[in-house]
C-alpha cells in the first residue's frame, strides 16, 4: 500500500476518514476556542472550506494524505491530521497538520489516532521513518509527540517565516520501524488506562 492511498482507519476510539468537502462545516465548529495559539496554524471557521480545499489539492499532487478525525463513542469530528512531506520512493512520510478541538483535548483521540497512523505507515506501508515537525513555542505538541515515544532529531532554527513575519523555530521528532513495537505497546497501554 501507499503511504498516499486514501483509507478509512479505526479503533475503539476514533475513525480516521479521508478528508472531504463534506467535513468542513463540523471542523469549522470543532475548530472554535482555537484561535489564540499565534504559534499554531488552526484554521478559523470562516476559512475552514478553503483550508480543506487546500488539503485536497496536496493530496491531489501526491504530498499529503488527510484525514478528518471522528469521535467514536459521539459521532463527532473533531479534527484532522495528515500524512505530509510524502516521499513515497524513500518510504518516508511525517505526520502533521493535527489539530484536535477543545472538546476532544486531554481525552484519548489524539493517542488513537497516533495509533492508528503509525500503524498504517509502519504495517501496512513499509513506511522506514515516521517524522513529527512542531514550532519550539508549542510546549503542549512537543511534551504530546514526546509521550508517543518519538525521538527528538535536532531543531530547526529560523525553519520558517510565520504568516505575521515572525521566524519559526521547528522542531523535529522521529520514529523508526525498530522502535515501533515498544512505541505501539506504550500507546496501547496509555489507552488501556483511559
């Protein structure tokens, strides 16, 4: 399987959906309370259509895979993620683009769906690195990418121009198919501890 092939992804607690134009109403309302992260690139809900629209055209030219994140246990979207930077002849892909609204925080969605990403890349995709990127301001993302067992790689320093001008420093996080198993058994095991 491609690391870009479009598929549904579920367990106990979420279902990974393929990003569509469908989706964008119930993100732009999962998406509010988020706008005071400056160091974070949350859509608003006035341009939730168009950021999914941008979604799709990367997905279109072979960049990214997204996904919308459904809740399970209420039926209720509550943010997307995304396989990006697809380099599918080296087997490596990162996954970014996540955001989960205010309701779903500190709950088990963002752990299951890690779950099921890296699961997807490293089983069903061959996948022979897993990459996380996040801005050196967001403690919250890189405490969360570091719980998931990701190795932190180094920083990249004045990485980015933010959209205010302001330079980003990324950080960027690995997982390697070696440390998959014990990755996958600490997720699993945090999940089983609600």
């Amino acid at each position: 399987m491609l690391l870009t092939d479009p598929v549904a992804l579920e367990n106990e607690w979420v279902r990974l959906e393929p990003l569509s134009l469908d989706h964008a109403d119930d993100l732009a309302a999962a998406s509010v309370g988020l706008e005071h992260a400056w160091y974070t690139s949350v859509p608003s809900p006035e341009t939730m259509a168009a950021d999914v629209a941008q979604r799709l055209a990367w997905r279109d030219a072979g960049t990214m895979n997204p996904w919308a994140v459904r809740r399970r246990d209420t039926g209720k979207v509550v943010g997307t993620s995304t396989f990006c930077n697809i380099d599918q002849q080296n087997r490596h892909v990162e996954i970014g683009h996540t955001w989960i609204g205010v309701e779903a925080q500190r709950s088990a969605v963002n752990t299951a769906s890690k779950l099921l990403l890296l699961g997807h890349a490293f089983e069903a995709c061959d996948a022979i690195a897993v990459e996380f990127r996040t801005h050196w301001h967001n403690r919250q993302s890189r405490a969360a990418i570091a719980r998931l067992g990701a190795r932190q790689d180094g920083v990249l320093r004045n990485h980015k121009l933010g959209p205010d001008g302001t330079l980003r420093d990324t950080v960027v996080f690995s997982i390697l198919p070696a440390e998959w198993p014990a990755v996958r058994l600490g997720l699993r095991e945090r999940l089983a501890q609600g």
